[in-house]
C-alpha cells in the first residue's frame, strides 16, 4: 500500500520543500487538490461537511493544480503526482488535453489525473460553462480527454463537443491514469466504467468499505474486474498501523495523509515543522522503523 501526501491549503511557497521530502522519505506521491475561486456567497451546499459549509476562507492559499504538479515536477526525479480532484465540469477538454499531456511530459509521466465534476454553480456559471447536465458533459469530456492524449490525428463528433482532425505532440510516452473521484452512484460507475481507479473525499471507514464492495460490483457489469484499479483513500477514522492494515485489508491501495495534522500543526505551520512530521511518520509507517 501507498502513502499520498494530501497538500490542500499549504502555503504555496512550502509546496517545493515538502515535496522533495516526501520523495526522499518515501512517499509515493502528492496530491493536489483544486480550487478555482472563493465565492462569497455559495447557493449550495459543499456536500463533505455536516453543515454544508466550506472549510476554507477567502485568503485561504491555492494554486491551480497542473501548474503546481510541473513546478515540483522539476524540483523533484521520482515522486508522482495527482490531482485530487481537477473540477472537470467549468474546463474545455481541448485545452485541457494540452495542458495534462504537457505536464505529463514535463514530469516523465509522473502524473495522474484525478476528475471531479465540481459542486458549485458559480464555478461553472461565471466560467461560461452551463451548470445542467453537467454530469453528461464530464462524461463526454473524458472521452475527449483520452482521445487527445492518445496521440496521432483524432477527431470527435459528440453531444457537447465538436473538433475535426487534429493532433497534440508530443502525445504522453505513456497513458495517463484517470481516478473519478466522486461519493454518488452515478459517480461509482464513472470511475468504474472509464477510471484507473477511484479517489475518495473525507470518508469514513464503513461507508469506504461500501463503496469499495459497490467499485468491485460495477467493475464486474462493465468488464472490468480483472484490470488494475487504484483505491485513494482519505479515511477519517481509521489511523496508526492497525488502522492502516484495517484499510489495506478493505483493498485501500493509496492512503491520503497530512502527516502533520497528526503533530500537532495546522495547515500554516512552519515548513521545517512540516519536514519533521513527514519524517516521523514514513520512519513509523511506510518504513516500519519505530514501534507502535
């Protein structure tokens, strides 16, 4: 099993030190959560809080993911990288397909893209994107999306989206992974029927064992069971080595951590505070070298 360090709402300019420790304690990637605006008012609720509220703030820090995964890219040889999760649902796949295959490249083929839909209708609106039906649209931009990266001349005639033949080069030397993220049914059988595998929000270890028993039931009806398929998990109440076995028994395959969270320090601690509890916890963990 893998250890992911989760970033979210780190101060930008502590993304390159955590990031090369983390490579050099171990782990086997970061990731990168996505976050285009604060609006002030939302007409929804966030659907991962009790109370439908946001856990962050108007001045909470965030980079655009695809970037920030180039950037550590070239700061660091061999840790990965994922979005966790790319609202798929207010971006054109089209430039977007440039975009991943560029970072694709740029990282060695270090990166995976983890899609989401997106909750909130000001993030598709005021990106002149419609809100409706918007499920059917990051189906189709899926489609689009591996089209593209495939390499050589496509075209795609579809519902939403409409392109003659073209190419990208350099296409990626190998195929990007897709992890659908997403709690909903209609959200278990996209990652089934299109994902490498499936990335969790904030879950709690029974509902995860649910919906990992319903992945195994959806990859069987689609003809999928026998592919590899990644299980990332940010389980809440499930910790330390028999927490963490717990998990890979229930067919975790990427636990997502804040390893500093677990110290003590929040989200604005300083980076050396943040280097030590990375340390402390892949020596406990991933390398098995202080007891429990």
């Amino acid at each position: 099993m893998d250890f992911t360090v989760g970033v979210a709402m780190t101060p930008l300019d502590q993304l390159p030190g955590i990031a090369r420790t983390a490579e050099e304690c171990g782990y086997s990637s970061i990731a990168l959560p996505d976050s285009l605006f604060f609006m002030e008012q939302q007409t929804v609720d966030y659907p991962y809080t009790p109370d439908g509220s946001r856990m962050w703030t108007a001045d909470t820090p965030w980079v655009d993911p695809l970037i920030a995964a180039a950037a550590l890219g070239a700061a660091t040889s061999t840790i990965r990288f994922y979005t966790q999760v790319l609202k798929l649902g207010s971006r054109n796949p089209v430039l977007l397909a440039r975009q991943v295959g560029s970072v694709a490249n740029l990282t060695g083929n270090r990166f995976g893209l983890g899609v989401g839909i997106g909750w909130a209708p000001e993030e598709f609106e005021w990106c002149g994107v419609p809100y409706a039906r918007r499920g059917k649209r990051v189906d189709e931009m899926i489609d689009v999306l591996k089209l593209v990266l495939g390499g050589g001349m496509v075209e795609h005639h579809g519902e939403f989206f409409d392109f003659d033949r073209m190419q990208m080069s350099p296409a990626p030397s190998e195929p990007v992974p897709f992890y659908v993220g997403g709690h909903t049914d209609i959200a278990l059988r996209r990652a089934a029927r299109v994902g490498d595998g499936w990335t969790s929000a904030m879950i709690k270890f029974d509902d995860l064992v649910g919906v990992i028993d319903r992945l195994r039931i959806l990859r069987d009806e689609y003809g999928r069971g026998e592919t590899p398929f990644e299980i990332q998990a940010v389980c809440v109440d499930r910790f330390g080595r028999s927490g963490y076995a717990e998990l890979a028994d229930a067919g975790v395959t990427d636990i997502i951590t804040v390893p500093w969270i677990f110290d003590g320090h929040g989200f604005d601690s300083p980076l050396e505070a943040k280097q030590e509890s990375l340390h402390r916890f892949a020596d406990k963990y991933i390398h098995g070298k202080d007891p429990v």
